[in-house]
C-alpha cells in the first residue's frame, strides 16, 4: 500500500485484525472506483464497496480485474441513508468513509450508520474535507469573499447568489468531527492530518530537487499529527473503534433491594 498518512493507518489497523481473526473484511461506504478498495483487497481484505454510482462500480470491476483481486471485491449499488438495507450490523472489521460525510443529508444518521456496520472492537475510518484549509486556499487564491464565507457558514458550504453550491453540503474542522464521532459512541484513537504540507509543495521543485520527494513525504508523516498543522491540512482523517460489549461476567452486579 501507498506510504502516506492515512494508507499507513490503514495498514496499521489490517495488520492487527489479521493477527487476531485472519482475513480482514472492509466496508468502503462511497469506495466508488475503489481507490481504495482495490489496494486492500490486493493485500488480502474481502472488501464490500456500497457506491449509488453504475458507472463507477463498472470501473471498479475493471480496476479489480486488471489488479488480480476481483474475487476478493464486492459491489453493491446503493447510498448511505440505506446502509441497514444493504449491509448487516456489524458487517466489516473496517469500514470506510472517505468523501463521504460532506454530501450525506444526515449527517448524525449517516455517522450512526458507518458505526452499527461496523463489528464490535472493529474501526471506521473517516476521511473530510477541512474547511479551515478551505478557507486558506481561497484566500491565497484571491477569492476572499468566498473565503469569508467558507469561515463563517457553520457548515463550512460555499454558495452562490443562486443557491448553488461546490457539491459539498458541508466542511468540517477537527472539533466538529471529534464531536460527531463521539456522540456516535465512538472511541477515537488517531485524528491526523492528510495533504498538510505535501499538497502546497509544486512538482516541479520536487523533481528538480534529488531526494526532495522522499523528505516532503516523511515532512508530510510528522506533520499530519502535529496540531496545529494538522488543523489546516486539505483533509481531516479518523480512525474511531466501536466499543466491545462488556462480558455478563465483568457487569457490575444489580443493587439490591
């Protein structure tokens, strides 16, 4: 897999499951194309990718067959506001939701939903747009009415005049996405960075620079975990655990009387 940020975490979490139960299974909500899927199925995870999208599970198929793990993805046409419909409870070890969060209608309900398809002791993964960095590369860019907005609209949603929008209904910021997977019950474990610092540098620096690429990316490793860089990295990645059931035998006794 790639050795950036969030594929390491990624790897991180495959590799523990794998030393405990053997085969991994990924739920990647939204996978698409299999951007991702693709990856870690040619690692070994049985991977269900939900896309409401024909098209892009067609390029998924292709992608799998051309990678040699076709038998090891699934694709299932469908949306979030569904996913009881489509998967069980506690479907995959690891599930991913990556782009996925800022166009969901509800978002509370969509987050709820990653959580109950996620296994007991099993990870979601969550991957969003920043609206910090959004409001930032507005800025640079000289398009500062909309960076204004993008500051001061709660949901971090740039619209115009018409009521149109980017295509994102909202951005989030590390204190709302910490909240949100909270009040899921969910036990954050990693909230990093991802395009922090690597995404600012031009390619053509990289290429005339010899071992330039190497240390942009071990910068970009440190970075993602270093607030307050990682506040204003392009996107915001979480790895949150869904809680064990405590066992009958460790529950406090009933009071009696």
């Amino acid at each position: 897999m790639r050795a950036d940020a969030v594929y390491r975490a990624l790897d991180v979490e495959i590799t523990a499951v794998r030393a405990r139960r053997g085969l991994p299974s990924v739920l990647d909500v939204g996978g698409g194309s299999g951007v991702w899927a693709v990856p870690l199925a040619r690692t070994g995870c049985a991977v269900t990718v939900v896309d409401p999208s024909p098209d892009a599970l067609a390029v998924l198929r292709r992608r799998a067959v051309e990678a040699g793990c076709a038998e090891r993805i699934v694709g299932v046409q469908g949306d979030t506001d569904v996913l009881s419909e489509l998967v069980p409870a506690g479907a995959a070890d690891l599930v991913l939701a990556h782009g996925v969060l800022e166009v969901v209608d509800d978002l509370a309900a969509a987050v709820a939903a990653l959580a109950t398809a996620t296994v007991p002791g099993g990870v979601l993964s969550v991957l969003v747009a920043n609206r910090f960095a959004a409001v930032l590369a507005r800025a640079v860019a000289g398009r500062i009415a909309d960076a204004r907005q993008l500051l001061e609209d709660p949901d971090g949603r740039l619209t115009g005049p018409d009521g149109s929008h980017d295509g994102l209904l909202r951005r989030l910021d590390t204190a709302r996405l910490r909240s949100l997977l909270e009040d899921a019950g969910l036990g954050i474990e990693l909230l990093q960075g991802d395009g922090v610092v690597i995404d600012l540098v031009p390619g053509a620096m990289l290429d005339a620079t010899p071992g330039a690429a190497e240390a942009l990316a071990e910068l970009e490793l440190r970075a993602a975990v270093t607030p307050p860089l990682l506040d204003v990295a392009s996107r915001l990645h979480a790895m949150a655990r869904r809680p064990q059931p405590m066992p009958d035998s460790v529950k406090p006794a009933s009071p009696v009387g």
